[in-house]
C-alpha cells in the first residue's frame, strides 16, 4: 500500500489521481476539518463525474497530524512506498516556528516511521527554495551550493531542513527520492497559492513585475514522482521546472486565456517598501503579514533553473506553460460559469 501525506493540496490531490487511476491501494493522511470535497473537485477536471466518484470512494482516508508520532504509528501499517506531500507554505514571519515544527520536525518523524516500518521507497516533495542562489546570472542546478550567510526566506530555510532530514533517513536504509519543484501551476485552489494569480487576474490585476522564475505544471510533477518511485533509482534530487519565465510573462499568459486585460503597471520597489512598513506595523496588532524585507529584495532577483538532470534521467519532456496555463485557465472558467 501506499502513503500519501498532504493528499488534499494541489500536489497531493493531483497525486492521488493519477495513483488510483494507475490501480494503486492508497492511504491518504489528512487533518481535521481538511475539505475532502476538494479532492474530488480535482478529479472532476480528468474525468467523469462518476469515475470521479468511484476513484474518491477508493481512497482510505486517515486522520493524522504529521508531527502526531501515535497516529503515525497507526497509520504506517502495511505501507511500503510513502509520497511525502505535507508542507506549510508561509512567508509571514510570525509562522516561522509553525514552519520549523511541520517541515522540519514533521519530515523528520516521517523519515523516522519510514526507517522503523522498513518502507520500500520514500518520495519528498521538496521546493527549488531550498538551493542554494545563483552566482553570477549562471543557471541553478542541483548541486548549487547552499549558503546560510544568505538573506532566505523562513520558508526556504524550513526546506532545507526537511531535507536534511530526508537525506538522513538515507544513510539509515531508506531508498529515497526527492524532487524539488519551482512554481506549480494547476487546478483547483483558486483562493492560495499560485490559483490566485488566476483569481486575481479574472478579479483585475493592475501590477506585474520583472522577476524570472522557474514554472511547471502540476501533472508534470506528480508524472515524474511516479515514474522515478517506479524506477530503479534512489538517493538523488531533481529540480522540476519546465520554464524560465517572469511573472509579467505568466500574468500575461493568463490574462489572455482568460480574456482580461494584461496587468499594465510595473511594480516597483519602493512600492513593496511602503507595503513591508505598513505590513510591520500591523503585526504588531496581529495581522497577517505577506511582505518581508527577503520578500521585497527577491521579488527583484532572477533565479533561473537547470532542468536536464531529470530529462536525462527519465526522458521526461515537461509541458510548456503556455498549455498549463491555457488548460488551468480552462478548469478555473469552468468552476466560476
């Protein structure tokens, strides 16, 4: 049987798809109060309702808190292959402890459970956020070297933790894979994460800025999670990007599939200043806070990413974001008709 943590993000739940359309047994961890439903929104997007339905229904469902050691006990039974998908995404300076606790702690508990029930293979969906910055515009690979005396991002810095302890677990037995995507575009969570550029852009964007990043689709990543857990390899990292692009490039992309206007306006640095310094302020009366001084200055820095360790791998070819965009521009009509 299988494992899946986080199953009801938009790794997870895009994973578990195409798992049990593969005919896979699969055991899903969730948290309480977690939208279920949500899961099975994404199913709709690939298939009929009913087979929609029938693979949601074939799902075994576990509550569990990844940092709960006696639900995770209970949940490893009988489990050989785990997909490790269970990550907070935060940059809001007061969730830094919370960061530290899930990514951190949360993975090593994972890669603990993972050694004492003797589990076959271990995939950890990781994050381009944790390698190291690029030296003289050159291109990012897997091998980019990791400096702590550099401005990361409490994120960044809980991913690499994560692997630290994925990497450990390693060296005690664990066939271990581990792939680190750049930014996921993909159905289904129009309000977080990147389904709200989406949800912006329909609502009216007027700002895009400069800032080149790596992209890729969200079935390209899970595409080449199962076909390296398929394969005989072990203890190796990928960087999963299909394209370099700015987000005035992906923002544009999307307004026209879309038919809304393009974002107009640059948006500059002193403006997120202004926003940092308001954000302050107000997080001294608790609110949220989005805009940190790494958020302001790597807004403005280029990150571009090699991807031929993997194509060379597994002779994957990944999907140009162009399609992803159209398509999940198509799935987000579709959900707001």
């Amino acid at each position: 049987m299988i494992l899946v943590t986080g199953g009801t993000g938009l790794v997870g739940s895009h994973l578990l798809l195409n798992l049990l359309k593969a005919g896979k047994k699969v055991r899903a961890l969730h948290r309480k109060n977690s939208d279920l439903a949500a899961v099975e929104h994404v199913f709709n997007y690939y298939t009929s309702t009913e087979e929609a339905k029938s693979l949601f229904q074939q799902i075994e469902w576990f509550e569990a808190d990844i940092t709960n050691i006696p639900q995770l006990n209970v949940a490893f039974k009988n489990i050989q292959y785990v997909y490790h998908c269970a990550a907070l995404v935060s940059f809001d300076p007061a969730d830094d402890k919370k960061l530290r606790k899930i990514n951190i702690e949360g993975t090593a508990k994972i890669v603990n459970l993972c050694i004492a029930f003797k589990v076959e293979k271990l995939c950890y969906v990781s994050s381009v956020a944790a390698l190291g910055k690029s030296l003289n515009n050159k291109e990012i690979n897997e091998r980019s070297t990791w400096n702590p005396e550099d401005d990361h991002s409490d994120y960044a810095i809980s991913k690499y933790g994560a692997e630290i302890e994925t990497w450990r677990g390693t060296q005690e037995g664990v066939p271990t894979v581990i792939v680190k995507p750049g930014v996921i575009i993909g159905p289904g969570f129009w309000e977080e994460g990147t389904g709200k550029i989406f949800s912006k852009i329909d609502k009216g964007m007027n700002y895009h800025f400069p800032k080149i990043a790596g992209f890729v689709g969200v079935k390209d990543v899970v595409d080449v999670m199962q076909k390296i857990m398929q394969a005989e390899i072990a203890n190796e990292d990928y960087i999963l990007v299909s394209e370099n692009l700015s987000f005035k490039t992906v923002f544009e992309l999307t307004a026209t599939e879309l038919g809304k206007p393009k974002p107009q306006k640059s948006l500059k640095k002193w403006m997120l200043w202004f926003g940092w310094f308001f954000q302050k302020i107000g997080g001294f009366f608790g609110a949220k806070r989005n805009i940190t001084k790494n958020t302001v200055n790597t807004l403005f820095q280029h990150a571009v990413y090699n991807n031929e360790k993997i194509k060379g791998s597994i002779g994957f070819e990944f999907t140009p974001m162009q399609k992803v965009i159209a398509e999940t521009a198509k799935c987000y009509k579709k959900d707001k008709a």
